[in-house]
C-alpha cells in the first residue's frame, strides 16, 4: 500500500523535473533570438512611423537603415537625414478597454504635423478595438496637421468640431482611450522639448 501510495508522487516529482528543466533550457537557448526579433519588430515599426520605405526586409537590411536614418536616445528615436533632425518618435501609452496600450508617435522637428503612429503592444478586441493597428486607423496620422491644436485637442475625431481623425466604429472605448493618451502624451512632448 505504501508502495502505490509514493510511486505517483515520485513519478509526477520526476516528470515536473524534466518538463520544468526542458523549459529552462529552451528559453535560454531562444534567448537571443527572442531578442533580435523584438529588435527587428521595433527598428520596423519606427521606420513605419516615419514613412521609410524598406525594399529589404531580412533582419540585417532593416537594421542597417535604420542605423543610417535613425538616432537612438533612451525611448526617443531621432530621424535624421545627415545632420539635419527630420522628426523624433516618441512613446506614448495608457489603458485601453482590456489592458495596456503603448504606441510611438513620430512628430516633425518643428512639432506642428504627426508624422506617423505604431502600435508596441496592445490587447484589445480582435476585430474591434484590435482594429487600431490596420493601416486604415494608422493612415489617418500620417501626415496629419497639428500646428493650430491647443492642449488636448491635437486628436479629434469627426464629426466632432476641429476633427481630424475617424474613430473606429463599433470600438467607442478603445478610440477614446487612444485619444486621450495620445493628447495628453503629445502635449507632454512638446511643452518638455520647448522648455515650457
């Protein structure tokens, strides 16, 4: 009795071992690659805020112009065309309807048009509020005029007055989310980076 008792205990002991030791040894071993990914997933995403076009999309392509045309500083990424500063992207993050969302928004050196926004991470709504990552929503910030908006009013969405942007329908929460943190973060930027 003792016997049946202690072979299951010892048995599941073992293999939880095993299993936990296969584990450890992949995540150490992926590591690095885990790492160059999320580094082409970024150096692309910024190159996309920027509207860069890549005709080389293997990992030592992207890398290499983003190297020539971007300039890293801490969070900010700096566009350059030589010495001269084209635009920065910044981060820009708050809650959405499910969790966190941290996008980058690239503003031109003089802070009056939006150049671009990318989403880093994001978890809402497949189909919904996950809808803010189509190049539909996206498009919308290329480009975009910002040099008459005052404090809070730099993304506005029709067909309120002062719009400029469209929200996404059907995803009233995640579109307002996204408004009021990207207001509040390009406000911060700006009045940071005039000294105000």
């Amino acid at each position: 009795m003792k016997k049946t008792f202690w072979y299951p205990i010892v048995f599941m002991s073992i293999l939880t071992a095993i299993f936990t030791f296969v584990l450890a040894f992949m995540e150490v071993s992926t590591a690095d690659k885990v790492a160059e990914n999320q580094k082409y997933d970024l150096q692309t995403k910024i190159l996309y805020v920027f509207d860069i076009p890549v005709s080389d999309t293997s990992v030592d392509g992207v890398n290499s112009l983003f190297t020539q045309k971007i300039e890293e500083d801490g969070d900010l990424f700096i566009y350059k065309d030589g010495d001269t500063v084209l635009g920065y992207a910044f981060p820009a993050a708050g809650p959405g309807l499910w969790g966190g969302i941290v996008a980058y928004v690239g503003i031109s050196e003089d802070y009056s048009t939006l150049l671009g926004l990318t989403f880093i991470t994001q978890s809402e709504t497949p189909g919904l509020g996950g809808r803010i990552e189509d190049e539909e929503f996206l498009g919308q910030f290329r480009n975009l005029d910002v040099s008459q908006a005052t404090a809070g009013s730099y993304i506005v969405y029709n067909p309120s007055p002062g719009g400029n942007v469209d929200a996404i329908a059907g995803a009233t929460l995640t579109s307002k989310s996204v408004a009021n943190f990207m207001n509040e973060d390009i406000h911060r930027f700006i009045s940071e980076r005039r000294g105000e």
